[in-house]
C-alpha cells in the first residue's frame, strides 16, 4: 500500500528515521569497547582519566570501530546507489564480514598516522618559536587524514581493491579535490557539532553516525561518478586516436594499441554476486 500526499511524506520521513537509526545504533553496538572507554573519560573529573584511555582507544579501534564503520557506510553505499529497501541487518553485517581484514587493517595505519602526528605536534610545540610553525603544519596534516579516512570507507565499500591501494587513493582523492575535500569536512563538522551540542544524546545515539556516513558516501559518489565519467571520455578518445592511426598505418596498429592511458584510481566497482576479488 503506497500513501499519498502529506501521508505519503510523513511515511517517508518515518521511515529514513528508522533507517538511520537502526544502522545508528549497530554502529554503537559493534563498538561498543570503544565508546564505552571514550565516555568514562569523558565523564572522568580529571585531563590525566581522559588521556590514560587514549592508548586503549587508539589499541581498540581497529578491531572494533573500523569494522563497524565500513559496515555503516556498505548500508549508506546503498541508499545512495538507489536501493533504499535493502535489508538493514543482513546489508550491515555482510559488510562487516566481507570488509573487516580490510578496515582493521586500515585502521591500524591511520591510527599509526595519529599516533604519530600527535606525538610530533605536542614536541614541536613545546620547542622555541622558530620550530613552533612545524606544529601548524601537523595540524594540517591531519584535517589531510581525517578527510581521508571518509574517503577510505567509501572506497573499501564501493571498489575492488587492495588495502595499499585504498589508502593511498583515499589520500589522493583528498589532495586531488580540494573543494570537495573542504565541503566534506565542513558539513560532517556541522553534523557532529549540532548532535554533540543539541539534544546530544538522542542524535548521537540514533542519527549521528548514519547521517555523516549517508553523506560522506554520497560526495564521494560524486566525485567518483566525474571522474568515471572523464576516465570514459579519455578511453573513447584513445580508441578514436587507434583507430585513426590503424586507418593511416595498418603495420603499426599492434605498437598503436600499447599506448594507453593508466588512471591512479581502479574503477570497478563491487558486486554482491560476485566476491572473488577480495
């Protein structure tokens, strides 16, 4: 039964609400070590409680929160692509299973990354004047890879490829689309800004973490939609240029047809029925 004007919308509305929050509250509960740690030192009356979890997360998320993360955006992949009716349980853990090598492995090379940016801007930033500069540009290397990691999770979901692979494009599509890159990291800050400060437990809980995916996954669809769309153009042209040169040099068309254009970035895309490319 298909409802109608305002009923229709209301019923839409009620369910993406559910959506979210269902894929929300797997997200948390497959992470659970890792937000339970974070919020006793959050809760924690001391700097010293907070800082003594820090090694405890950074050991914990790899298992634990990178999993879940891709899970939560191989859901979002689909909503995005059109399939919006896809079953939530099923969808998120078949991402988890299929993913988790990948993720955890990811996620101990971006937290390494962390650990070292970290360790490197509170040392330059206790040093004289002159050496302080080196700790903005740690900073800036991290808004890098904080950008980054969303794009490692819609990667991981969306193409086949090998981890050294989706870390060094995830890294490139960050470089290599600056505009892109700021919007995405402004709007998921807005995001996470107004569920930790407005009605902070309930967003967190049930929205936050959906809604950052849901939109993280959809820019990058984007940006990859251009680019397949360039990469297209560029091989219709190439095999336009081969066959012009077979027309004018027969003899030459075997020396012609090596000369083809590379692209950093793998384009094939995942398919449920067929994972024997992981």
């Amino acid at each position: 039964m298909e409802f109608k004007g305002v009923m229709g919308g209301l019923y839409r509305i009620s369910e993406w609400i559910m959506r979210l929050s269902v894929i929300n509250l797997l997200w948390m509960l497959c992470s659970i070590p890792v937000f339970f740690f974070l919020f006793m030192g959050l809760v924690s009356q001391t700097p010293d409680a907070l800082q003594a979890t820090l090694p405890i997360l950074a050991i914990l998320a790899p298992f634990t929160l990178f999993p879940a993360t891709t899970a939560m955006f191989a859901v979002a992949r689909k909503w995005v692509t059109g399939e919006e009716d896809v079953p939530l349980l099923k969808t998120f853990f078949r991402g988890y299973k299929e993913n988790y090598l990948q993720s955890m492995l990811g996620g101990i090379f971006f937290v390494l990354i962390f650990v070292i940016i970290g360790v490197n801007y509170f040392f330059y930033l206790k040093q004289g004047s002159s050496l302080k500069v080196l700790a903005v540009l740690f900073i800036a290397f991290t808004v890098i890879m904080i950008i980054a990691l969303f794009n490692f999770f819609s990667i991981i979901v969306h193409l086949h490829m090998k981890i050294f692979q989706i870390v060094k494009n995830s890294i490139l599509i960050t470089i290599g689309n600056p505009i892109n890159s700021i919007v995405l990291l402004i709007c998921n800050g807005v995001i996470v800004y107004i569920c930790l400060t407005k009605f902070n437990f309930f967003l967190v809980v049930f929205f936050m973490g959906a809604i950052v995916a849901t939109f993280s996954f959809w820019q990058f669809n984007r940006s990859f939609t251009k680019l397949q769309t360039k990469q297209q153009e560029l091989e219709e042209k190439e095999q336009q240029r081969l066959a012009e040169a077979e027309a004018a040099e027969e003899g030459n068309a075997d020396a012609s047809e090596g000369d083809m254009n590379d692209s950093p970035i793998s384009l094939h895309k995942k398919d449920e029925n067929d994972k024997t490319k992981d």
